[in-house]
C-alpha cells in the first residue's frame, strides 16, 4: 500500500492497542469460548507488560497520523527478535500494510537473527 507512515505509538494509543490484541485472541483458539471479561481481566495487565517494555509502532496514512491501520509490537536484539502481535485493521488487509510495518521494523534491522513470534491468530 502506499503513501503509508511509520510511527512509533504513542502512550495514549495503548488502550486501542490492548482492546485489539483482546478482542483478536478471544476469536482464536484456545480463547475462542472463554468469556470475555475472564480473559480481559487476566490477560489486559499481560498486555499492558509488553506495551510497556517492549517496542510498539504503526502504520498509518503519510496524511493522517492519528488514524492506526495497522501495529507491531516487538523487540530487537543481537541475538533474536521477538514479535509478541501484529494487528492490521480490517479494510486494510491483504493490502500489505502489515508486511510493510515488519520490513521496515523488523526486518530492515535483521542481520542473520532468528525471528521469533510469542502469539499466533489466524484471522
């Protein structure tokens, strides 16, 4: 996709972030049947862990920088990179806007590290 923008999040785009995060593991297994609240309430301060300490950054448009289409949350280092979620919205899928994120956070700064992924969705 072009004309894209990438950015590192800020602090106040958190709670979108969690809410994503959530809402994509409650439609995936083993969460698929959990209740909600259950799986808000034990797994949002997890969450609120890696928004924290590791890297998170976006995809938007070059002409609008508050809207999120898609984000990466992560960490680089010498000896492996981990990818803990990625989230692209969904009128901007299969449009390659998340695989431009990961190039450009991830793979751009790939010097023969293993890539590792801490969650997995499949929608």
């Amino acid at each position: 996709m072009r004309n894209l923008k990438i950015r590192q999040a800020r602090p106040d785009e958190n709670n979108f972030f969690a809410d994503s995060w959530i809402k994509n593991m409650r439609a995936n297994e083993p969460f698929k049947n959990m209740d909600f609240a259950i799986l808000s309430k034990e797994y949002f301060p997890v969450i609120q862990t890696m928004l924290k300490e590791f890297d998170t950054f976006v995809a938007t448009h070059e002409e609008e920088d508050n809207e999120i289409l898609s984000f990466i949350n992560f960490r680089l280092s010498d000896k492996f990179h981990m990818v803990n979620f990625i989230y692209t919205k969904k009128p901007y899928r299969k449009l390659g806007v998340a695989r431009e994120l990961i190039q450009k956070t991830i793979l751009d700064n790939k010097h023969g590290q293993p890539i590792f992924f801490t969650h997995f969705s499949q929608k």
